[in-house]
C-alpha cells in the first residue's frame, strides 16, 4: 500500500499540471488562421445553381428587387429590397439570403422581421457581392422553419470596373453624356461611365449604398421630398467625399433648392443667353473642340460664390466643396436641347472633373479602373499577428499557490493517518484532492482573465493630398469557448474579406456551393457569426465606417537649392506621435505634433549629389545602398531605390548604412516588432498605383490609442484589447517653387501610348501600369504629358529612361519642328542633344520612340512604360 501510495502522489501532480496548462490557455498575441480553417458543413439550407421552388404562405406575399431595376454590380454595396404584405395573422422570425463566396463557401444575411396582421413591411438588405452567382432565393422563416420564399434572377451585371452615375432627372434617358465604354472613351483614358436611374422610393437611405456612385446628377429633381433618412445618408455621403452635379436651366427651380444649404447658391431668373456660351466652357476645360452654336436657357446663379466659368459676367458653373466632397452647379440644364445634343457635351463633364477635381478624380477613376486593388485582406495575417496582448494576470502566483495546496494537503494527510495508524484509508484521500484540484483549476480558469476574449487591432487612417480622409481597421478577435462566435461591434459596421480570387465573368458552371462560411446579422449593431470550429481560433475582419477623433494634416513640399523643404501642421483635434515623412529619395522625422502645431524639415542633398549617372554603386553587406535620415540619396543612385528602400532604411537603420559587417542579431521581440511597423508603412504608402508609389510624398506616424469602438464576443465585451494604427497624409508637392525652381521626378509627368496619324503624331490611351511592356520591334510611340508650369523651362537636366529591358535598344525623340525622328545618343545628355521648344507640341506633348539596337535581334525584346524626369528654372 506504500508503494502505491508513493507513485499515486506524483501522478496526480502531473495530471494537474497537464489540466492546468489546457484549461487556462495564456494569449500572448493573435495569429493569422485564415488558411485550413474551415471544416467541411452540411447547412439545412445551402444555394443551388438553378432557381428554387418559390414557396407560399396563406395571407403573405414577398415581393423582391435586387440592386437597381435588377441591375447588379461588384464589390459594392447595392441593395435588395424585399416587401412583406401579410393578410393573415401576426408574424415574426428571420429573412434570409445566401450569397457565394467562392467556389465551394457561401455567406448568409440574415435580418429580423415581425409583421402585423393586415400589414406591409419593406427590408432592405445591404450586399456586397464578390462571386459570380445567377440567382438568389429569398426566404422568411418561422422558429427555423421556411414558410415562404422567392427566387430572384438580376436582368444584367455591370462590370465593377465601370464607374455608376446616380441620375435624378425625369428625362434620364437623354443624359447620354454619362454613359460611355472604355472603347468609347471620348479622352482615351480608358474609363467606363454608366447612369443609374434613381427614383425618391429606391434613393439610397444609408451611407454605404450611396458609395456605389462615383458620383450623382440632379436635373430638375426636388431631393427635398426625399426622407429624413434618406437625407442623412446624402449628407454624410457628401461630407465623406461625394460629388453632385446639379443642372439650371428651365428646371433649376425644383433643383436648386435642397442644395442651397450647402451652396447658398438660389434660383434666379431664367432667361436666353445672349450668346453662345461653349466657347466659355471649352476654354476652361483647355479643349480644342467645336462650339455650340446656339443659344440655351440659364439660370441667374444668386449668390454663388465659386465661379468656375463665366461668360459676359454670367455664372455658368459653380463648384462648392461640403466636407471632402464637391457640387457642381450648372447654369444650364443636363438634359435640355439643344446642349443635351452638342458633340462636345460627351466628354464635358469628364474634363470637368480632371480639370476642376484632378486629384481626387485621378483617386476614383484609379478605385474603378483597378477594382481588384480595393481588396487588402492579405493585411490581415502579415500584421496582425504582430500585435502582441499584454496578459494582465499572471498565472505563476495561482499556480505555486495551488502547489502549496497540494504538497500540504497531500503530505499533511499522509502524516495524519500515519500519527493515526490509517494509511490504507490514502486510497480515498488521493482522489479526493485530485478531484478537488480539478474544480480549484476549473474555477480558476473561469475567474482569470486568460479566458476572456481577446482581439488586436490595426487601423489606416489616410489622408489624400486634397484633404480627404479615409480609413478602415482590421480586427481579429479569440474566443475560449467551444460554440460559434458572434462578434459584434458598434459604431461601425463588419466587412469579411473574400479568401480567393474571382473572376465575375467567367462561364463555365459553378461547383456545387456547399460550406456555410459567416452568416451577417443585419440590424441596428453589425453583427456576424462564425461556425462552431472558430472557437479557439483567430477570426479577423474589418470594420468601416470608423468613428474617429477629427485628423486633418497640412502638409506641403518643394525644392531649394540645398534640398527638399517641407511643412507639417496639425489642423485637427487629435495629437499625432513621432513620425516620418517618407520620399522615393530619401526621409526624416517628424517630432510629435500637437494640435495646431506647426514644424518645418529638410532632407537636404548629399556630398555626392553631383556625381554623374552611372558613377559605382558600392553596396553593403545586407545588399544595400547606405540611406540616412535627413539626406537624399544621390542622383545617380537613385535608380537603384525605391519607396521600400526608404521605409526600410527607417526600420531598419542598421542595415542601410555605410558600415562594412553584419550588425547584432536582433531579440525576436524586437524583430517582431520592426517587422509590423515595416509592414504599415509599406500598405500604407502603397496601393497598387505606379505614380503613388514612385512620385508620392507621404507623412506616416504610429499611433496605439485612435480606435474608439465596442466590441462583444459571444455577448462578452471584449476588454483584452491591443492596437497599433497608423495615421499617413500625402504631402502636396509644388514641382516649381516661388522662385522658379523646376523638378519633376520619376513618375510625376503622365505618359500615353501614342500612335502615328496623318496630320502628325496623336496622343492615346494613358499608361497607369508599371509592368506594362511594349515589343520594340513594334516602334511603339509614347507621348509625354509636360505640365503647363514646366513647358517655358531651362533646361538642367532632362532624363527619359525605361524601368526594365533585357535588351539594347535606341531612344528616339519627334522634332514637331522638322517632322522627323531624331536618334539619340545614350552617350550623352538628352537635354544637351534637343531643342526642347522644337520637340514639343503647342499642347505640351513630347514624343518619343523605342526601337530595336544594333544587337537586338529578338523579336519579342521588350521595354517597359517608360519615364521622365525633368529639372530647370522657369524663364
């Protein structure tokens, strides 16, 4: 019985060790468990391929209407209106839908209803479709149990690409101005514009919806009648960055008036022109085009006070901007004849935009053109698993307490019973405090906090250089129990990124859609739910529609003769941490800023600066040109760099500089966390878009506290909370400065495909890509876009060169002059080979040809986009 005894005390040591470290699981920080996640689930009610059986209730029809006139789009939100018209008796339970995901998930929406007796009720689901899908089958159930359903079919898709024009006009059909292909671009720049019909019933009543639209057009519509909601939604959509345009004429008088809270613009008379005012129009939108002709109905524009075009002291165009966004108010109508019918007219308010609003239209077009970049689930896991949770308790005082327990009661009851002559009676004793270390366990990994759920978060706030403000968090939320997490957050609202690729055009029949991956609760709080195995498991999202402390930065840059100046100001409310301002040449820090603080920096030049092109680079150990902060990299380096190269230079330091050996390894801790702060600055600086990327001028800062959201899991709030944001503005950049000082870096001047015509060479289609390549066999012609500021310039230093090519070729550049092609000399400087007045076009046009080298006899050699670079003084 000793011996027994002996080895049974030990035992139960170690089994209660074992509970302990399983039943008080110890977060130390969240990890990415997007890959192998999900286990196969057979739903009661997965989507098929072909339209289900509508199912009926006595006394209760549904009536549906996906997107707009059954039109549907992508990675939008649209709407699917669903009304209930109940003659029977009370109603109340959930609508459901299914939407797919991939080729074997689907997501449910799911949204409470409750009917009345004798009654209507009108739901309206907001969705975001990522998947090609055919049909769509709406369905109300009762204590789980489907009562009634409808199948739906969209009439068409637009493509995502395409950019919607909400219009409000009671002749829609004649606004033919908003809708044109990427084909028939009129500006060849690619884009697509397609208008939307809106009426008062389908207007948008929330915020989200309104997004879809790039932007809206009013003509002779009284948005007044709209409803209170409806108008919230408007309001906050334009404060958020949306742009109206509103039409005069005849119909200015229903139109105008809801705008002028915003404008403070009103109707006045409306009477003939008493010229033709296109001439005006075409001069403010630098086009070369035939005017009108005619005269047209206007609309007196009382106390406008942001004329962008006048003619004979009539106000023919207003702009206002509300917020971050922009209305445009016509003296004239959209619809009416005979400006309705100008030629000219379908490219007008296109240029309109590139004119009035070119950056931020750039940023929309770039969002339409490039939809596939708006994804960024990928950040999810490469930076959340980053962000550590600090544990608030520690589990070493519990633990040598109940050690002590053990080692007292377990020894304390040997010596008992020995003193007593009972040791056989320790085969009861032995199980009697194993039994009641498991509850002592059980109890505690209850009460510690160890078991409370837990999230990380990580929030971008940017700002665009016209001050707009975006922003969206990522969450990844743990929940220690086995059921499905329900997550819920408010303010806000719960986006899931897709986890594939799709392709919404693609033909071929789906798979069978068959694993149920979230279900959406839509109600007052966003709210969604994960499958049973996602206890125990890392679930991330994003959540939009942040409500966040006012930040607004001003920041500007430009030249001088001993390097790039820059100005930072804090113009909100909220105090901003060290940060960086990040250039493709080089960066510096930025002390923290206060609110309505003011700072002023330098990146000055290098000793090298004046080293010619192609001087040795030397590299260092890690493969690195040195960087260091304050100082631009050197002229002749700087092909050799990039924005990465700088961000990297500010993790880390060590490895950017001049030294000849390997710096110390790194703690993990520290690698950690240099790794995440890389990691933000690199998304946050890049999105997809090659001028972005290698001609942007950014202001970065870190930032733990900026998110102000609750959140619950499983009905728990979630308290165990750690977060690291980052706050970004981009810098307005001033090529030319007060004194006439010109630089255009890599990336900055646009480039077009251009093609050979018979009165000369013509611009095409601009080039936003980076990776595009051209056979140089095919002589392609490109044509550089010189900015205004920059045509009547000194030349100091003219660069044209390629980002990539594995094979010698030849520059060209058109004389408009002579009307010949002129070969350059790669041996020289361009701008001592040119005559820089004679090459370009009265629009400010330089056209330039690769060809194939002596030594290039592969057909498919290619190059890629090319660039230009450009530095004087303006005479």
């Amino acid at each position: 019985m000793r011996r027994m005894v002996q080895w049974k005390a030990p035992l139960v040591l170690v089994i209660a060790l074992c509970m302990l470290v399983n039943l008080i699981p110890a977060i130390g920080y969240a990890t990415d468990a997007t890959d192998g996640m999900w286990e196969e689930v057979t739903p009661s009610l997965a989507p098929t391929q072909v339209p289900q059986e509508d199912i009926s209730y006595p006394g209760l029809r549904i009536q549906a209407e996906i997107g707009y006139d059954g039109r549907i789009t992508y990675l939008r939100k649209i709407p699917l209106r669903v009304s209930l018209i109940n003659e029977g008796d009370n109603l109340a339970g959930k609508m459901t839908l299914n939407i797919y995901r991939s080729n074997e998930e689907y997501d449910r929406y799911e949204k409470p209803v409750s009917v009345a007796a004798q009654s209507e009720v009108q739901k309206v689901f907001l969705l975001e479709l990522t998947m090609k899908q055919d049909h769509y089958q709406v369905e109300l159930l009762v204590d789980d149990r489907v009562i009634a359903s409808q199948s739906l079919t969209p009439v068409s898709v637009m493509d995502p690409s395409t950019m919607l024009v909400g219009t409000l006009s009671e002749q829609t059909k004649v606004l033919s101005q908003f809708v044109f292909s990427d084909t028939k671009d009129p500006l060849n720049r690619g884009e697509k514009w397609q208008a939307t019909p809106l009426s008062m019933e389908d207007f948008p009543d929330d915020p989200e919806m309104l997004e879809a639209f790039a932007f809206l057009a009013v003509d002779g519509v009284d948005l007044s009648q709209l409803n209170s909601r409806q108008q919230e939604a408007f309001g906050e959509w334009l404060e958020k960055g949306g742009i109206v345009i509103v039409g005069g004429g005849a119909q200015a008088g229903s139109g105008y008036p809801f705008f002028t809270k915003y404008t403070g613009i009103m109707a006045g008379t409306t009477t003939q022109s008493v010229a033709d005012i296109t001439p005006s129009l075409l001069r403010y939108v630098k086009a070369a085009e035939s005017p009108l002709g005619g005269l047209i109905p206007l609309t007196e524009l009382k106390d406008a006070k942001n004329l962008l075009v006048s003619a004979d002291g009539t106000g023919l165009l207003d702009m206002t901007r509300v917020g971050n966004g922009v209305i445009f108010t016509a003296a004239f109508s959209l619809s009416d004849k005979p400006l309705s019918e100008w030629l000219s007219n379908s490219a007008f308010w296109q240029r309109v935009m590139i004119t009035a609003i070119g950056e931020k239209y750039k940023r929309i077009t770039d969002q339409y053109i490039n939809y596939y970049n708006r994804n960024l689930d990928y950040i999810d896991g490469s930076v959340m698993e980053q962000i550590r949770v600090p544990n608030d308790s520690s589990f070493l005082i519990p633990l040598v307490l109940l050690l002590t327990f053990l080692a007292l009661s377990g020894f304390g009851s040997y010596l008992f019973l020995k003193k007593k002559d009972k040791r056989d009676l320790m085969w009861v004793t032995i199980p009697v405090l194993s039994i009641l270390c498991v509850v002592l366990l059980l109890f505690m990994g209850r009460t510690m906090s160890f078991r409370q759920p837990v999230a990380v978060i990580s929030a971008m706030v940017n700002q665009d250089v016209e001050g707009a403000v975006s922003s969206k968090a990522a969450v990844s939320v743990s929940v220690a129990e086995r059921t499905p997490v329900t997550v819920s957050i408010q303010p806000g609202w719960i986006r899931v990124g897709g986890n594939q690729s799709n392709y919404y055009d693609m033909g071929e029949e789906l798979p069978k859609i068959h694993k149920l991956r979230y279900t959406y609760h839509q109600g007052d709080t966003s709210t969604i739910t994960f499958p049973v195995d996602a206890s125990r498991k890392v679930n991330s999202f994003f959540v939009e529609g942040l409500e966040l402390p006012t930040i607004q930065i001003e920041g500007d840059c430009w030249w001088e003769k001993d390097g790039l100046h820059i100005t930072l100001t804090n113009q909100g409310e909220y105090p901003l941490q060290t940060g960086h301002v990040i250039t493709p040449m080089g960066f510096c820090a930025v002390p923290p800023l206060l609110p309505g603080e003011k700072v002023r920096c330098l990146i000055a030049y290098s000793k090298d600066q004046d080293q010619k092109m192609g001087t040795q680079v030397n590299y260092n150990p890690y493969g690195n040109i040195p960087i260091t902060e304050g100082v631009l990299v050197p002229t002749y380096q700087q092909n050799n760099v990039n924005i990465y190269s700088i961000t990297g230079a500010i993790v880390y330091p060590e490895q950017y500089t001049d030294s000849k050996a390997f710096a110390p390894e790194l703690p993990r801790a520290q690698l950690d966390e240099r790794m995440l702060r890389s990691n933000l600055y690199n998304y946050c600086i890049n999105n997809g878009n090659w001028y972005e990327e290698s001609a942007a001028f950014y202001y970065v800062a870190l930032d733990d506290n900026l998110c102000r959201f609750s959140l619950t899991a499983n009905g728990q709030s979630v308290n165990r909370v750690a977060q690291r944001n980052i706050i970004s503005a981009k810098l307005k950049y001033h090529a030319v400065n007060e004194s006439g000082l010109v630089k255009y870096s890599k990336g900055m001047i646009k480039v077009y495909e251009g093609s050979a015509g018979p009165e000369g060479n013509v611009r095409g289609t601009e080039i936003k890509e980076r990776y595009r390549y051209y056979r140089l066999h095919d002589k392609q012609i490109f044509c550089f876009d010189v900015p205004e500021n920059a045509r009547d310039i000194r030349l100091d230093r003219l660069e044209i060169g390629v980002e990539y090519s594995y094979t010698e070729f030849d520059l060209r550049i058109w004389n408009q002059k002579t009307g010949d092609w002129m070969p350059m000399d790669p041996k020289k400087d361009l701008e001592d080979q040119i005559d820089w007045y004679a090459c370009l076009t009265k629009e400010g046009e330089l056209f330039v040809q690769y060809v194939p080298g002596t030594s290039a006899t592969d057909n498919y050699a290619e190059v890629s986009t090319p660039y230009m670079v450009l530095e004087g003084d303006v005479k």
